[in-house]
C-alpha cells in the first residue's frame, strides 16, 4: 500500500480564500487528504482567541466544491459538540456531494474554555469518553445498517431512524470510514478498535509503535480483525534547511525533551524528514495527517517536491 500524506488545512487567523488556495494545491499534487479543525476559537494557549475561526464543517464542504480528489475530514469532530445522528448525516452528504471523498474524524473533545464561551457542557473525562464509545457505534449502525436503526444507548438514541444516502457508489472503501483520534489506551483505543476503520495517533516512531501494539491487543479482545485498521499518525513538521532555524524550532517544540529527543523532531531539511517518516513506516503507519502548515500554496508545494516523491511506488 503505498504511504498517504494529508495535512489539516489551519482555520484560524485565516480567510476561507487562502485554505481553498491550499487545498486546490493539494488536489494537483501527491497530497491525499485534506482536513479541517473542529473548533470555535482558535485553540492553543499561545492563539488571541479573538481572531477569526472558521468553522470546520462548512469550511470542509465549501473545500470540497473546491476540489475534486482529495480525502476530506475533520481532525477530529469532539463528540460534545453535535448530535451524533447530525453529525452522520452532514458526513453522508459530504461524501455524497463530492463524489465519495468523506471521512468521519472522532474524538473525545478537550477544549474546555470553547465549551464554557459558547454555553455547552463539558462533562468529565470518563463521561466524554462513555459518549465517543456511544456515538461512534450509532454512527457505524447508521453507516452500515441494512434499514432503520433503533438504538436505546445512555446517551443517545435513534426511533427505527431511517439513513439514505448512507455512501457514495464512488467512495474506495464501499463505506464512509470513521477515524478515531486520541492517545488513551483504555477508551480511546478500544473504541477504535470496536467501531472505527482508521486510528489517528501522535507520538515518537517508539510509542506509536507501543499504541499499535494497545490497538492489535484491543482487536483481539473484540473479535476484530486489526488489518482492517488503517494505521496513521498526526504531528508537526517543518521542512527547514538553515541550521539556525533548525536549532531554534527544535528548542520551542522539544522543550524538556534531551537533545537527542529533540533532533528526532520532524523539524529538519527534506531528506530528514524522509528518513524520519521511513521510521514509521517501517513499523507499519500507512498514512501521515500534518498540522500547522501555514495557508501558503508554495509550502505545500515543497512538502510535495521534496518529501512526498520520495515515497512513490
């Protein structure tokens, strides 16, 4: 299978005119997937939360008029914004519209200061993490149920719900595939295992071959065929050739890390990138998501001409 590259195409402090310049970029290079925040204010500390956010969902719909190859999901949708039935629903239209393109991104949502600003609840942990199990095996019997779904859950329910279109004839997999992100081992994990289709997991080549491992085990215990996993990690690159430069973002991004830690960051010049991205695909990640590359056409173009070829069959 050969190895994918998608990048989430930031919302924040932009103009949707300068993410459908990326994304159009994409769409003509090796790119395979472009993705969206699900977030209302920008969300990192050091972000103004003043500043503009475009909403990921409309901003996701509006990319794929605007394109006409690319893979196209949320990084990741938090479980505590919509209702899950909506949420299956916008995905089957997206994947519909644009000609079987869709991914479901799921997570267990974390950005507590957007809950609180626009008024929704926020409930603990183990709570967030009971509804993504939930929502996630509704959404996967919306998905690929035969007829109606009836569903009497904790949290959410559906009264013999009728779901059409439910898959475009063009989608690859013959299903709309639901991503599930997150690290935890004990939920997050097991719920991909018992209802997604691809994992989303952020760390070294070391741990993520560790939660690979947490994943396989979590398979076997629900009867799942791990094969049936795509395998992808998310994480920051930056494609950099003056040392300067080098030295000072591996500082800003491995702080506390040791030295050694820090020159394993996928922050360096093309061909450490390729080596570092060869590290995981040597323990069997299939597809790459990258984060924070800013809205300029030219930088995608670079990742393509010099990472992304290096990886062609």
């Amino acid at each position: 299978m050969r190895l994918t590259f998608g990048a989430q195409i930031p919302g924040n402090s932009t103009d949707f005119s300068l993410m459908r310049d990326v994304a159009q970029t994409m769409d003509a290079t090796r790119w395979a997937s472009a993705w969206t925040y699900d977030h209302f204010v920008p969300p990192l500390v050091f972000m103004d939360e003043t500043q503009d956010s475009l909403e990921g969902w409309m901003s996701l719909a509006a990319l794929g008029e605007a394109t006409s190859t690319l893979q196209l999901g949320t990084l990741v949708s938090g479980v505590t914004y919509r209702n899950p039935g909506l949420l299956a629903k916008m995905t089957a239209t997206l994947d519909h519209n644009t000609g079987g393109r869709a991914i479901l991104g799921l997570g267990a949502a974390w950005h507590e200061r957007e809950h609180a600003a626009y008024g929704w609840d926020f409930p603990a942990l183990k709570e967030r993490s009971d509804r993504l199990e939930e929502a996630t095996m509704l959404i996967r019997s919306l998905f690929h149920a035969d007829g109606p779904v009836h569903i009497e859950g904790e949290f959410y329910r559906t009264d013999n719900a009728p779901f059409a279109p439910r898959v475009h004839p063009d989608n690859p997999r013959g299903f709309i595939p639901i991503m599930i992100g997150g690290n935890g081992e004990r939920r997050t994990l097991r719920t991909l295992a018992r209802y997604g289709d691809i994992c989303n997991v952020r760390g070294t080549p070391e741990e993520v071959a560790h939660k690979l491992d947490v994943i396989r085990v979590h398979c076997e215990n629900a009867g799942r065929d791990f094969s049936e996993i795509t395998l992808t990690t998310v994480m920051r690159p930056a494609l950099v050739t003056e040392q300067p430069k080098i030295d000072r973002l591996r500082q800003i991004h491995g702080e506390g890390m040791s030295d050694e830690q820090r020159e394993r960051l996928p922050i360096g010049p093309a061909e450490h990138l390729i080596s570092l991205f060869a590290e995981y695909e040597a323990i069997g990640i299939e597809g790459f998501v990258f984060e924070s590359i800013p809205n300029n056409p030219r930088l995608y173009e670079q990742f393509d001409d010099l990472v992304l070829s290096a990886f062609d069959d």
